[in-house]
C-alpha cells in the first residue's frame, strides 16, 4: 500500500511553502479545539448550579466531548487521508461552530451533554487535519520542527486563554458566552483555510475499517464512563469493573480486528515502531497529568477555597501561561539538541511540580502552589513538540493522517481518564484537599513513567526519524 500511486483528483500541498495566512488558518481550528478543553474547566461549577447537574453530570460536560473527541480521531484521520485533509478538515471546522451554537442554547444538561458530543466529533475531524497539513507542507525536520512549534505554541495560547477568559466571561456575560466564542473564530478559520490552504492529494484506495472504528469508540467510552461512575458507585462496583473489563475487551478487538483487516486504518506494522508506539504513549501520560491538574485544581479553588470562576481562571492562569512560552522555546532548541533532551526534561520538571503540589499539605498558601503548577504547565508544552515530531516522523506520508489521529487519541484518551479520574478521586476522598493531593501524586507518577519511556523511544538526534 505504501508504494501505490496517489490519484490526480486534487493538487498536493507544495513542500516547503511558509503561508502566515495557510499556518494561521491551520493552527486556528487546533486553537478553537484546546481552547474548548480549558475554557470549560471554570465555568463547569457555574454551569452545575445553573442546570442543577451532578458531580457526575459536571464530568459528562467536560467528558462528554473529550470521549467523543478521542474516539473518533482515528476515523477523522482515515477520512481525511482519503478524502482530502483540508476538506475533512473543513468539515470539522463547519460541524463544531455549529454545535458550539448549540451549547450556548442549551436548555438543561442532557441537551449540553449531547451538543458537547458533537463539539467532539467536530473536534475529531479537525485535529488530524491540522498536523497532517503541516506535515505535508514542511517534510524537511528542520522546517517541520518549527511549525509543529508555532502549532504547539497555539495550543499553549489556547490553554493560557481558556481559563482566564472563561472566568471573566463567566462572571460578565454568563457562561453561555463560553461557547458563543467559538462562533467567530470558526467563521474566521473556515474562510482562512479556503482561502490559502492548498488541497490535499485524496486517497482513494484508503477505505475505511468502520468495525475497527466501533471498537475504538467502544474502548474510549467504556473507558471514560467506568471512571465517571466510580466516583459515584465506587471503584470495587461490579458496574464499574464490567466497564473496565469491556473497555479491555473493546481495545483487544481492535487489535485483532486490524490484523486481520485488507485495509487497516493504522497497519500494526506502524505500532511496532518504537517511535510512533512510545510518542503515542507519552502524549497520553502528559495529558493525563495536565488536564487532570487543571480540573481538579479548578474545582477545588471554587469549592474549597470560594474563589470564584474569574479568580479560579486567574489562580490557573500562571501554569497554563507557561505552555505558550515552552512550546516556542522547545520548538527552537530542538534543533540543537534533537528531541530527547527536551520531552524528558520536561517530563521530568512536570512530575517535580505536581509532586510538589502533593505534599504541600491541606491548607498551603496559594503563592506555595504556584511554582509546581507552572512547571507541570512548562514541562507539558515543553515535550509536546519533541513527542509530536517523533510520532509524525516515524509515519509515511500516506499514513499521516492515521498518524496524527493515534497521536491526538492517545493525548485525549490521556485528557479523558485525567479528568474522569481526578472527579472520582474528589468525590471518593473525605475533602476535596485529599482527593486533589491523591490526583497530583497520580499525574506525578505519569509524567515519571513519560520520562523513563521517551529516554527510550524518542530519537536522540536533532531530525532524526
């Protein structure tokens, strides 16, 4: 498959072409996409009393489109390998303004749930077309280091913006506002990727593996719902454990399924590369340690401390500021000092800060707990250019859709679990203060793990893979 020839249909993204309008219409669909993520975190406790939600009902808000989001990145990156990615990408673009619209209309909680379902699924056809456009715009290391640079940079704008905003939209306007934003950022990045976005080449021999698809969907769901709910029933619920045990069984399927496919969306032979497998992994133990930090510490300076949504944002913003600022430096380092360096030294300050939060016992003054919130929000970006780059690196072209859909569905998945589990520990925990300590030594323990494995798996030397 690797060696077939690509059809004529549309014209290829020249190599090497440095469009400010095509990277910043790029770029700005990734943007609305992260910034859906944080800017929700401290308007949840608001939209709960609103629209009388659960605890539960507050993690379904913000899981609801993480879940979706993850599992259906690998079909938006089959799609778009077959279809074109800009106009799959396009298509994202179109189906999450307007379900953005629908958040900011929704009534009660089960009509915000579901609208935020199709957020995701926007969201999942958005994602893999950004990278995979940058991909096939700078095919040389150099080049692509720094644009997945600017993107990561983007995505740290994203996640700086996204709580702070969200607090003062929250204590202005409402918090309706918060998804009303993305109105006319979605206008603007449709008209931009018309407009100087070169087409990209379509695949038609790429067919699409809709049973490996369900079992993912299935996998990521199953997952997500398990660890919602044992913040409610308990984790030694026989409910709890089947869906932990079907989620298992769901993954296995896929990985069957796959070898056994004609046309795999992700061919196994892909996943044996240290390099994408281990970047994959590593995406996901970061994200796991950072979103999980910033929804529990969200909730916990509303809840415990009575700040309100604003002055949450603001607690928040010194760790989420320091992600824009990493991603632009590691994305120049890196050309000195290849990836590994970065993503384990940033791995490694990340789990220093969270551990730090840890055992700064019940009551530590906020100014003690904001050098360990910006070294995980440092040490997060930090590595995201380096794992980024060795995950897209390690793909063919043809598969660099596929590629960037199992590097966002890991980080997702990663997002999902942080924040489903840091929920179930805080609603498990006889106080917020202890649930939130337990749920920074666990991100603690993942950026640990992320370290160990990138010294492994990611490439030692500036451009290689």
């Amino acid at each position: 498959m690797t060696g077939a020839p690509l059809p004529a249909a549309e014209p290829a993204v020249r190599p090497g072409r440095r469009s400010p309008a095509a990277l910043l219409a790029v770029c700005a669909g990734y943007f609305m996409v992260i910034l859906d993520v944080t800017i929700i975190n401290v308007a949840v406790p608001v939209v709960g009393r609103d629209l009388s939600a659960s605890l539960t009902g507050i993690q379904w808000i913000t899981d609801g489109y993480t879940l979706v989001l993850a599992g259906f990145l690998m079909a938006g990156g089959a799609l778009g390998d077959r279809l074109g990615n800009r106009r799959v990408f396009c298509s994202g673009v179109v189906v999450f303004t307007l379900a953005s619209a629908a958040c900011a209309l929704a009534p009660n909680t089960f009509a915000l749930v579901t609208a935020r379902l199709a957020e995701g699924l926007g969201a999942a056809l958005i994602v893999p077309g950004s990278l995979a456009l940058l991909q096939q715009a700078y095919p040389a290391p150099a080049a692509r280091s720094w644009a997945f640079g600017l993107w990561g940079s983007m995505a740290g704008i994203a996640a700086s913006a996204g709580p702070l905003l969200g607090g003062l939209l929250v204590t202005t306007v409402g918090w309706r506002w918060v998804f009303l934003i993305n109105l006319p950022v979605g206008t603007a990045c449709l008209l931009l990727t018309l407009r100087h976005v070169t087409p990209s080449p379509r695949r038609a021999d790429r067919a699409l593996d809709w049973p490996a698809q369900c079992a993912v969907v299935a996998a990521v769901a199953l997952l997500t719902a398990a660890l919602n709910e044992a913040g409610r029933r308990g984790w030694s619920d026989p409910a709890v454990l089947a869906g932990l045990a079907l989620a298992a069984a769901a993954a296995a399927a896929f990985v069957a399924r796959e070898r056994l496919a004609r046309a795999p969306a992700l061919p196994l032979t892909l996943l044996r590369s240290r390099e994408m497998s281990g970047g994959a992994v590593i995406g996901l133990l970061f994200n796991f340690g950072f979103y999980g930090m910033v929804f529990t510490a969200s909730l916990y300076f509303q809840h415990d401390r009575g700040f309100s949504a604003l002055a949450a944002g603001a607690a928040l913003f010194p760790a989420v500021a320091m992600t824009m600022f990493a991603s632009v430096v590691s994305g120049r380092l890196s050309r000195r000092t290849g990836h590994r360096p970065l993503v384990v030294s940033g791995m490694v300050l990340a789990a220093l800060g969270l551990g730090g939060w840890a055992v700064a016992g019940a009551d530590a003054a906020y100014a003690l707990l904001v050098a360990p919130m910006m070294a995980a929000g440092f040490g997060t970006s930090f590595a995201l250019t380096g794992s980024t780059a060795t995950v897209m690196g390690a793909a063919p072209p043809e598969y660099s859709g596929a590629a960037s859909a199992l590097f966002n569905t890991t980080r997702q998945i990663g997002s999902a679990t942080g924040v489903a589990l840091g929920g179930s520990l805080l609603a498990t925990h006889s106080g917020f203060g202890a649930g939130l300590r337990t749920s920074m030594a666990a991100g603690a323990l993942a950026y640990l793990a992320a370290a160990a494995l990138a010294w492994r798996c990611v490439p030692a030397k500036a451009g290689s893979g």
